[in-house]
C-alpha cells in the first residue's frame, strides 16, 4: 500500500527529519566509490532545477538580478538553500547563464548541487537543458525554481510532492484579488473578470517523465511548465502560494524582500582589538595589504593586525569566542599563516548561522605608515575575503599623540566592530 506523504500505514503521522535527505545523498556522494553510483543516483527522487540564465533586464541594474547580495549573500544562494531547507530535494541542477557557469557553482559552493550547466536564451530553452542534463538520474520528481524567488514559504515543497501522488504536475498559486483591466494604448477596453483566476508562483513540480515528455513537443513560447501540460491535456494541481514567495523583477520587489528578511532577523554587534610589537625583516601586512615599510608586525601568523581585532569583531558577534579559539597560536599549521584565512572563515560562520555581514568598522593606530594612501585598497580586499560590498566597509586610522607605544612606534594597535543579522 502507497501511503500520503508524511503518513503510515497505521495512520500515524510521520515528520521527516529536517535535511535528512540532502544529508544523505552529501555522505553519499563522499563514501560511494564511481563503481557504485548507480545506487547513489537511484536514491535520487527529487531534483530541482534552478533557473538563473534570464538576463533580469527590467530590473535595469549593471548584473543579473539574481546575482545581486540580499543580506550579504547572492539572492541564488538564497533560493537554493530555500530549495533545500525542508530536507525534501536531493539536488539541485543550477542552470546558468552562459559563460557564468563558474560563477554560479562558486555562488552556491557546499550545497547539494550536481555541476552547472548553461541555459538557453529562453525559459523552455533553459528547462530543456536543465532536464536533459539529469535524464541520467532519472528522477522520480523535478521541481522548476525561478532563481530570482529567494524565499520559499516553509510546507509548499511538501505540498507539492503530495499533490503529485495523484496529479502529472502541481504549482503554487495565490488567488488574484486586484480588479483586472485590459488596457490598449493606454485606454481600458474592458473589465477583465478574475473569478477563477490565480497567480502562478514557483517551485512548480512535476512528475519526471511527463514534464520531459510536454518540452520533447515544439517549443509554444511558454512562460512557465505548467502551461506546456496544460496544451497536452494533462493535470496540475494548485496549492496554496504565498504572498511572500516574490519574483524579484522590478527594484521595489527587491526592497519589499530586503524588508521581509529583516523583519526575520536581530542585529547582533561585536568589537575586537588587537595588537603587535613592530620588528625588522617581516613583511608589514594591514588589513590585507602588503604595505612598503622597513619594519613588519611580529607574531604567529603574518600579524595582520587590522584583519585579527576584525575577526575578533565578527566571532563577538556571533558569541563564538575569538581567533585563537578558531587558530590556536600554539598549532604549528598558522605559522606565518595568511590572515586573509581567518577572515574568510569569520565571514563562513556568519553565512553558516545562516546571518549576514552587514557593516564591519576599522581604526588602526599608529604613528607610520600612513594609512590615509591605502584605506581604498584595504577596504577593497576585506570586502572581497569577506563577501559583502565595498560600501559597507570602513577603514581609518588614529594616532596616540605619539604617548604610549603605539606613539614611540614600538608597534601597532586595532580595534574593530562587526555587525551582522542573525535569523530570529
């Protein structure tokens, strides 16, 4: 006997354990040797296709709407991690625009995602390459996912996947509630009734074979896949959409997703300070730069004081202790060790709370160097360790008047705040 999703034979119910799935297929994909992976892709059921070769030219921005940061990541990672946060789909297929391949895979690096390929200029033309790049693996299920659609209210997978116990296809959808007009040279013809009429979201999901089947048929201009089963006479069940699951397309669809992350989210502040003697024969490294100077830092690592009160400043944040609890001085492996490490893991363990860097605030203290020369070129390289934009990053410099060490030039001194959104 076949039960509902989420039911026993008992009538018990039943709830999966969040990411048990994608979990399993990871360790998986580890442990199987090439020899077996035909067991591995037999497990594989549900494969979601994530469409982001459109080009989002009625956003209007420089690049692709869906490669913009939302709360310091890219809204694509956002949509996959969506994709993948009820534990219910075993990989994603990340359809790219061509020649952004690399780019994508590197914006959605350590999820459960099968290699990147390159989409066509249109939807279906994107579709198409998206399944027959899995037809391999031949999937139970595939779902459909607009990249540009960050959020993925929590039960509409599961929703989906059941309506497909019965039904060849099945889409979230909301109910139209504005009057309709039907406008021609910007004139109303007429009232356009809207009993009855819905409003298509994604991810649409579909039962392998059928969805395959329907983009086999010459292409018909669809704007989404359902339409295709819809011309071959099959059926596709709606559930319920969502008002927040929105199709970023114009700036002010940006903004009101911005708003709905923050609503879900607490700032959380931290401070660091650090600071080094200055000695002979090492190499003078600030907040990422290698700076001309007779004299370097003397420490463990390369010394790096500015990126070390910085990483102190994110992991206060975060209440995860400080640097050497992550890079213990002690461990021979951080010998003259490459600072720019430190911050990237820093900037790793808010993305793993699954938070956002959103400002991050510098001052070096020191009578020499000079820092006003290179505050442009530090600010550059911690926003590029740490992922977040150039705009939210601050770098100066103070003087102690030439009192205390830092003023007789025996050393430097930092100190740094970091703030990032952690969810509620």
């Amino acid at each position: 006997m076949r039960c509902p999703r989420g039911e026993s034979s008992s009538g018990f119910n039943i709830t999966p354990r969040p990411f048990s799935r994608a979990k399993l297929h990871q360790a998986l994909s580890r442990l199987i040797s090439p020899a077996d992976n035909l067991i591995y892709e037999y497990l594989m059921k549900v494969i979601a296709l994530l469409l982001s070769a459109g080009h989002g030219s009625r956003f209007g921005a420089e690049r692709p709407k869906q490669f913009l940061p939302l709360m310091g990541r890219p809204i694509l990672r956002h949509a996959a991690e969506a994709l993948l946060a009820e534990g219910l789909v075993d990989a994603i297929q990340p359809v790219a625009p061509a020649g952004e391949e690399a780019l994508v895979s590197a914006m959605l690096e350590g999820l459960a995602c099968l290699p990147t390929i390159a989409g066509g200029a249109t939807r279906e033309e994107s579709v198409r390459a998206g399944l027959a790049a899995i037809a391999a693996k031949a999937p139970s299920y595939v779902l459909v996912h607009d990249a540009a659609r960050p959020i993925i209210p929590s039960g509409t997978i599961s929703a989906l996947l059941s309506a497909l116990e019965t039904k060849a296809g099945a889409i979230p959808a909301q109910p139209v509630s504005d009057t309709l007009k039907r406008v021609v040279g910007g004139l109303i013809t007429e009232t356009v009734p809207r009993e009855g009429l819905y409003r298509a979201q994604t991810p649409q999901a579909f039962r392998y074979s059928v969805l395959r089947d329907a983009h086999a048929a010459p292409s018909r201009g669809a704007t989404d896949d359902a339409a295709l089963l819809e011309a071959m006479g099959q059926e596709v069940a709606i559930v319920a959409g969502s008002e927040r699951n929105v199709k970023i397309t114009w700036p002010e669809d940006y903004a009101r997703v911005q708003a709905d992350f923050a609503a879900r989210m607490v700032p959380r502040t931290g401070t660091g300070f650090d600071v080094h003697r200055l000695v002979p024969e090492r190499p003078l490294y600030l907040c990422g730069v290698l700076i001309p100077s007779p004299m370097g830092l003397d420490g463990h690592s390369d010394a790096d004081v500015g990126l070390h009160a910085l990483c102190d400043a994110i992991y206060g944040a975060l209440a995860e202790g400080d640097i050497g609890r992550w890079f213990p001085p002690s461990e021979a492996n951080w010998k003259d060790a490459d600072s720019a490490m430190f911050l990237r893991h820093a900037a790793e363990r808010v993305a793993a709370r699954g938070g956002a860097l959103v400002h991050v605030d510098v001052t070096l203290i020191c009578e020499r160097p000079k820092i006003a020369p290179h505050a442009d070129a530090m600010r550059a390289r911690i926003a590029e360790l740490a992922g977040i934009p150039t705009d939210v990053v601050s770098v100066k410099a103070t003087t102690t008047e030439r009192l205390g060490f830092a003023g007789r030039g025996e050393g430097i001194a930092a100190q740094a705040a970091a703030t990032v959104m952690l969810p509620l």
